[in-house]
C-alpha cells in the first residue's frame, strides 16, 4: 500500500466480496456524524462497498443503488441511522439544499456517491474513497481523509488491514 499523502493510502480490490470487506471494516468503526464520501465512475464499485459497509455497521437493511430515489435509509436495531445519497442526478449545491444534509448528519451517518456533484454542500470532514476500474474483478481504492475524524478513520482502517489482510 503505497503512501500517496500524509494519511492517505490506496488499495487493489480483487472481488467485490473484497470491496465489501473493506467496507464492513470502515462500517464497524463509524459513529453518527461520520461522512464517507464516494467517488468514482459508473460501475466503479460504491454501492457494493457501501452494501459492505451498512452490513459490518450492523444492519440486516438491503443495500440498493439508490439512484432513483436519491436517498435511501439504513436503520439499526438500537436507532442508529444511515442515509445514503446518490448525487448522480443533482446538478449543483443548490438542488441538494432541500435535501438537509446538515439535518442528516445530525441524525446518523451520511454516504455520498458522486460527492463531487455537490461538494460545496458537504462537510470539511469527511473521507474520501476514490474508486478506479482497473480489470474486471480488480479496482484501486484511495482512501483520503480530509479533517481529524477523516484521518482517525483512515488511519485505523489502514492499520487493521495490515494487521489482518481482508
Ligand atoms: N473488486 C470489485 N469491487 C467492487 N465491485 C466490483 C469488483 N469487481 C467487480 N465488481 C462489480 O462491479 C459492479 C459495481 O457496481 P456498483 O453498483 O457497486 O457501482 P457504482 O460505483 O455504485 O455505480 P453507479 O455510479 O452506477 O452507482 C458490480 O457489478 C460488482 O459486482
Ligand atoms: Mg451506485
């Protein structure tokens, strides 16, 4: 795993099970107020690490492309909360206004597939995935933290992945 930044690293997902692994180690660590954001091209793989990622959180909620609805929900049976956003179909900031993500944040965990389509609306702290198709089963991951709880995410993911290869 190479270093690119200080507190960034990337990673080579062989499988979409492995994507989901990873993203049920990242999910097991999030708190509410943690924004994960996810960028990449159509087909990339965010949805299958988010899938990844609500299961290790530990919700048995179904993870669909939410690109229909813009968000979908995740529950757990203690309350806590997901919500998941697909800005695919947003064209600026302001479209995303009557979406509150401010409330969101406030209520649970915010995931944002195409971040890029509505960054001025979202929080300084987050961490970034970025996802890149490199073969059929294979695609890179970079993981780049932005903020002190993005670098605390980041930082902790890495090291369990060293310590236990997913
Ligand atoms: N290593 C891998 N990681 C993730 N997905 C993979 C991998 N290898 C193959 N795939 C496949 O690539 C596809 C990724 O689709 P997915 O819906 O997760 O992409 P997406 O980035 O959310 O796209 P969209 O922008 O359309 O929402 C799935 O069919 C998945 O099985
Ligand atoms: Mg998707």
């Amino acid at each position: 795993m190479p270093i690119l930044q200080e507190n960034s690293f990337e990673f080579i997902s062989r499988s979409p099970e492995q994507t989901k692994r990873i993203g049920a180690r990242l999910g097991s660590q999030l708190n509410k107020g943690d924004v994960i954001c996810l960028f990449g091209e159509l087909g990339a793989g965010k949805t299958t690490f988010v899938q990844g990622l609500v299961q290790g959180w530990g919700s048995s909620d179904m993870v669909t492309s939410p690109t229909f609805v813009l968000i979908n929900q995740c529950r757990r049976p203690d309350g806590g909360e997901i919500h998941h956003l697909d800005a695919y179909r947003l064209r600026d900031e302001e479209e995303a206004e009557v979406l509150d993500l401010d409330g969101l944040i406030d209520q649970g965990i915010l995931l944002v597939e195409w971040p890029e389509r509505i960054e001025k609306a979202l929080p300084d702290e987050n961490l970034l995935i970025e996802m890149y198709w490199i073969a059929d089963e294979q695609r890179r991951m970079v993981f780049l933290p932005h903020g002190q709880r993005g670098v605390s995410l980041a930082e902790k993911l890495r090291q369990e992945i060293y310590r236990e290869p997913v």
